[in-house]
C-alpha cells in the first residue's frame, strides 16, 4: 500500500520572514530524522535551489513546466546533496503563470493533482509559497495537509496575519476542507533585543499553542549557509541555527505523531 505524504505549506505573504530558510532547513533537519522530503518551490525567485547549491542552468524542468504544460512531477524533480532531500526548482517564468493558467477550468487543484499522481515514496512534502497570496499560493493550500506560517520578531508582525488567517480558512471551505495550520513559527529572535521578546510575548498571547515553542534566532551561520548553497546543519552542525532547526523537526513529528 502506498504511503501518504504529509505535505505542508509554508506560507507568509509578507517578504523576509525566513520562509525560504526555514523550508530548507527543516526539510534537511527531517532528512536527518530518517524522513524522505520532497521540496517544492513555488517561488519565481527560486532562491530554494540556490539554497541548496544547485546552478539555475542545470534547472532544466521545473515546477512551471508541471503547472502550465502538465509534465509529470518526477520528471522536475532532482537530486540534491542532502541526502533523503529531493528539489522541484523554480523559474523566474512562475511569475507569469497565474495569467496562464488563470482561465483554465481547476485552476486551484493543479499541483494538488501532480503531487497526488507522484508523491507516494516521500514522507514529507514542503512546498515553499511566494510572498503573496496568489493563485500559486491557493494551489499549495489546496495541495497540503497542513499550513506553517513563519513570523518575523519584529514589529509589524502580526500586521497581515488576519489576512492570511482569512485566506487559509478561505481554502478551507472551498478546495480544501481537511486543511489545519500546523503552526506558527518565531523567526529572526535577538534576544539582546527586547522588542524581539515583547512580539513573542504578544504573538504567544493572541495564538496560544498554535505557536511552536521553538525559536528561530538570528544566526550570522544561518544568515551565510545559503551563500555557500548548504544548510546550516550542513554549513555548520554545531551552530544555535541548526541546534534550532533541528529542534523545530523533533516538535513538529511530535505534533504530528499525536495528530494521527
């Protein structure tokens, strides 16, 4: 019997909250608890494969070509140098597919259906969204399991949040009823800062346990890992980054494991 991904969509409309960090590096640190991970990356930037060291010429099928010319998933999918972790790479053309696909009839189920043809040997499905909430970014909500939102210490940080509430229920109600919010991750926390613990504070306080007690610090080797394309916990396995990432991983199978 095949397997069932548990597919997760890290979403945050606002730009710099650590979105595509944080998929990278909790895609490796799963990898390291056994877990086979496919990474998606529905970002035109495409800066998840440059995270991981792969050259924008060697991306030659990506996940543009399986939403708007229908190839298979597989045949966009590569190796990575981490083991267990597998990449769909981006393309800056993503950017004008929502004009492409935009009139087609499910329009919001396209990558739910790729993935449902082609998923079944992965035990993680991380699918990096853009920094908006778009047609690319419904298709990810309509595709997974569960949502993961990373925020920003910072003091805008829960500005825009309502509205990405609002838009995950708004997939929920009407392509995707089994869609839950895995969580809400901290990002980017100094705590030489004490408007970094004031946010904390203030973020805990309106969303309860929705919040994942692990923290994400600023970290210069989190900060410099993407620059040398390797996670931090390949870049440098003793860092707080990847003592945090990890730590992130261990919490969220715990979650999941009493969630099934």
């Amino acid at each position: 019997m095949a397997s069932i991904p548990r597919i997760i969509a890290v979403v945050n409309q606002k730009g710099g909250v650590g979105k595509t960090t944080t998929t990278i590096n909790l895609a490796a640190a799963l990898t390291l608890k056994g877990k086979k991970v496919l990474l998606i990356d529905m970002d035109p930037q495409g800066n998840a494969a440059t995270g991981l060291g792969i050259p924008r010429a060697s991306r030659e099928t990506t996940i543009y070509d399986v939403l708007v010319d229908g190839v298979d998933l597989s045949k966009a999918t590569m190796e990575t140098t981490v083991p267990g972790l597998k990449l769909i790479p981006s393309h800056v053309d993503l950017a004008g597919a929502e004009l492409e696909i935009g009139d087609r009839s499910g329009r919001t189920t396209i990558l739910r259906d790729a993935i449902k043809n082609d998923s079944s040997h992965y035990d993680y499905v991380l699918i990096d969204c853009p920094p908006s909430l778009n047609l690319l970014t419904v298709n990810a909500l309509s595709s997974a399991r569960s949502v993961l939102v990373p925020l920003q210490c910072e003091f805008f940080a829960l500005e825009g949040l309502s509205q990405l509430l609002q838009t995950i229920e708004m997939a929920k109600a009407r392509i995707n009823p089994d869609l839950v919010i895995d969580g809400v991750m901290l990002t980017m926390y100094d705590p030489r800062n004490r408007l970094s613990a004031q946010v904390a504070a203030d973020v805990r306080k309106h969303l309860g346990r929705a919040v994942f007690q692990t923290i994400i610090p600023r970290n210069v080797r989190i900060a410099e890992a993407p620059s040398f394309g390797k996670p931090v916990m390949m870049y440098d396995p003793s860092c707080a980054g990847s003592k945090t990432y990890k730590a992130l991983a261990d919490e969220m199978l715990s979650r999941h494991a009493r969630s099934i």
